[in-house]
C-alpha cells in the first residue's frame, strides 16, 4: 500500500514499518508488501485445484485448520477469525474479533451475547426498528506465517439452548458469571459517588450481584440472551499468498437449492488474484 508525501509542512506521520534484517527498507511513503518479498522462496509453493477437496470446503476447511494447529506452525491462535455484519436499512458494516469454537458440517460456530450486542442490532434487528435485521455475516481467517486466509460468507443461525448450554458449561465458573453479568455494548456512565469511576463501577456491580445470585449454584443455566451462533456457509474463498501479489485464490460456492449446508453441492473456481 501507498501512502503518498503530505503537502509540504503538513506533520502528519506516514506508516514506516520496520523492514527485516538484512533486506532493503521500503520506499518512503511506503509500507512493506503483504506478503514477505524479500523472501528467497515462497512459504508453500503456490495452490492447485488439485491441493483442495474437489467438493466439501468444510472438509477443506478441517485440513488447513489442522495444519495452521499443528506444533511448529507459527499460528498462536487459528480460531481467531474476524465476524463482520452489516446494519440495515443503513448499511453501516461492524467487525470485531471472535474465537470460532466449533466446526461441524452445517458450519461456522462463535458464541456470544446475542441480546444487547452490536451483533444483535445487526443480525437480528431492534425492537424500535431502527435495524431491521440482517442475516449475512462473514468470517474471514487469517494464518500468517502459513501465507494463508479463509473467507467464509454465510447466513447465521441461533443454535439450539441445549446445544449452547453443553458448550456453556465448559468455561470456567468467572466467564459464565461475565457472561450473565455484561449488557454487552451497553454505555456504562461514570458514577459520581465513586471517585474516579469512569463507568467500571457499574459492571463490578453487575457481576457482585450475579455472584450473590448464584453463589451456590454449581451448574450454572446459559442465559437467555447468551449462546451461540452458527455461520451457514453460501461462499468460502481458500487463499494462498504468492509473489508479487500474483495470489492464488480458489472459491467454493454453494449450489443454489440442492440440499441443506451438510449435504450441499459445490463448485469450485479459481479466482484472479
């Protein structure tokens, strides 16, 4: 990416990205290419069709996550994956970072706050109507020292309580009274009887009450408002970084009206990078 010299006398400071050892700088004005340039060879080689599964990207899905899970790889977390949805009628699109938890054939699972979040708003609409609801999301992957993402486009979908309740139970007892305790996006105003406050004191006393509350409850119940949500795959883009941005790029796209997302079809296709 470009960045082009300010008017003179304007102080506005460009991106400068420090360039690895023993490799040339990037121009002034410049940020260092997305993938590593200087390089002698190319992390993986390239992608072929005949690398992917020629019919399932969430079996293809699987084998990339393994590897980018694999001792040795580099990924520190691979089930860091961005969500973004987009608010109607205006449009506005949100993003944020979430942690996919399960994988199975009908797709994509994060859980999360679904009653006062900004992914709520956008998902699934508000009562007064100022968002109507919008079901398509993305997730998109990104597995740097593999060169690799993954984008997945899809409809979301609650998942049933039972099933939310069984992954509810496996967090540590302090996330599940985080959870019943935060009106996740709520504004939290400062308190002016707590000096200082900057609007912490207001969450504290949500958790101190969800504590009293289940303060002898071992088995917690998963609130109503929390649970989770699974992204239904429609589009599932698999990229494999190359030089000089000459990026290979293979997308698989659900065929319209055959089956459900465990027993789709799907054509697969080269993209240009």
């Amino acid at each position: 990416m470009a960045l082009y010299p300010p008017p003179l006398g304007d102080k506005r400071k460009l991106i400068s990205p420090g360039s690895l050892e023993g490799s040339p700088s990037p121009a002034p004005g410049q940020t260092s290419q997305f993938l590593n340039q200087f390089l002698k060879t190319e992390h993986i080689g390239g992608l072929k069709r005949t690398d992917l599964d020629p019919s399932d990207p969430v079996e293809q899905f699987h084998a990339w996550y393994n590897e980018a899970a694999a001792p040795g790889s580099g990924v520190a977390h691979p089930e860091t994956c961005t969500l973004s949805t987009a608010q109607l009628p205006s449009g506005r699109v949100s993003a944020r970072i979430v942690y996919m938890k399960e994988l199975d054939a009908r797709g994509f699972v994060i859980y999360s706050n679904f009653g006062t979040s900004g992914k709520a708003r956008d998902l699934f609409g508000t009562p007064d109507g100022a968002s109507t609801g919008n079901r398509w999301a993305s997730l998109t992957f990104w597995w740097e020292p593999l060169e690799r993402q993954v984008r997945v486009e899809g409809r979301a979908e609650r998942i049933p309580a039972t099933e939310s309740q069984a992954y509810f139970d496996t967090r540590v007892r302090g996330s599940r009274i985080g959870a019943w305790s935060s009106r996740q996006s709520v504004v939290l105003p400062p308190d002016p009887a707590v000096e200082g406050d900057d609007g912490r004191a207001q969450l504290d006393r949500w958790v101190k009450e969800m504590e009293e509350k289940f303060e002898d409850v071992e088995d917690i119940p998963v609130p109503d408002f929390w649970g989770g949500l699974r992204i239904v795959p429609e589009r599932v883009e698999f990229w494999q970084g190359r030089q000089n941005r000459l990026h290979d790029r293979f997308v698989y796209d659900r065929v319209e009206g055959e089956g459900d997302a465990g027993s789709a079809s799907w054509t697969l296709s080269r993209l240009s990078p």
